[in-house]
C-alpha cells in the first residue's frame, strides 16, 4: 500500500487461516504508526485469553499493549483521541464490529481488522466477511500446510469438538491446504 487517501480515514483487513501471521501484520503495521507519532490503539475481545490479557501476542511472540472489550461499541468510546485503530480477532466480535469500523472511518481514522475469515468448518466466520467487503485495503494471508507445505488457507480443528469457538493453538489446530483439508462431519 503506496498511496494512503488525504483527508479521509479507511479501513484495512487482514484475514486468512491460523499461523497465517495475521496478528503479526497487525503488530507491524501498528508499531509502523507509533514510530510516525500517531496515536495508536489496539483492541481485542474478552473471550481470547491465551498468552496474556492486556497484549496481542503474535505466533512469534511479537507483542503489543492492547485493550480488552466486551463488546464492539467499547471500541467506539475509547478511540476518540486516536488516529489509529487496530483490532484483532475480529471473528469474536458482534455484527456492529462493522458498523463501528464505518463510523470510526468515516471520522477520519485508519482501522486495521485482523481476524478468521473461516472456521474449522471452511464457512464464513463472524462479521469477518462482511468486514473483508467494507474493507478499502484487503489482504489475504496464508500459512504453510503442516502436511503437505503448500500455501494453506484452511485452519484444521484436530480435535472432535463441534462448538464454532473453541480457543487453541498448535495443540488443537494446524494449517492446511485445500487438498489436506478434512472438514469435519456434522
Ligand atoms: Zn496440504
């Protein structure tokens, strides 16, 4: 991303499968802004507990100060004096997580969205589709397959637990490829 619009705010998605290094974009990006004296933010919400509440913390262990909310409307209040606003696991966040990122837009700020754009099914995860078509600037990032090392877009729930949330790392998901990806059975 060269050009930046004047005057104006807009929104950035970052989406794509687990390990797919989403949390780190969001991490380079936001540290990018502070070093250019912007007021800078991040969000997550309440139900992500892993590593450490009051950081995002990426697979690499990169990490940044941010904000636990319950709902996308916090995020909404506590942003007034920011330029720049970060979110990460969008997929955890209410349907208004949009609306919240069009009106903060709209007031001239730059939101940075990570989040799941799939769950372990391969479906549409959470207001994340409908944040990749608000989106001015989309990325799509992909992990590396654990079985096969092609580019992986799936996240491979290795457990039997059917619930859409259930939080876990290499224990309980890993990357694949269309080819190795087994959707589970309902
Ligand atoms: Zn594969």
């Amino acid at each position: 991303m060269t050009l930046t619009p004047n005057n104006s705010g807009w929104i950035e998605v970052i989406c794509g499968s687990m390990f797919s290094g989403k949390t780190e974009e969001l991490i380079r990006r936001i540290r990018r802004a502070e070093i250019a004296k912007m007021n800078t933010i991040i969000f997550k919400p309440q139900i992500d507990d892993r590593y450490s509440s009051s950081h995002v913390v990426s697979h690499n262990q990169s990490k940044l100060a941010s904000k636990l909310v319950k709902n996308s409307q916090e995020i909404l209040d506590e942003s007034s004096k920011m330029d720049v606003i970060g979110i990460d696991e969008a997929q955890f966040f209410d349907d208004d997580i949009v609306k919240v990122c069009q009106s903060l837009a709209n007031d001239n700020k730059r939101v940075v969205v990570a989040g799941l754009d799939t769950d372990y099914l391969g479906k549409p995860f959470g207001p994340v589709p409908a944040l990749m078509c608000e989106a001015d600037y989309l990325d799509k990032l992909t992990a590396i397959c654990m079985q096969c090392g092609n580019p992986a877009s799936y996240s491979q729930r290795l457990t039997q637990d059917s619930e859409q949330v259930v939080i876990g790392e290499t224990d309980i998901y890993e990357a694949r490829c269309r080819n190795c990806f087994e959707a589970p059975k309902k």
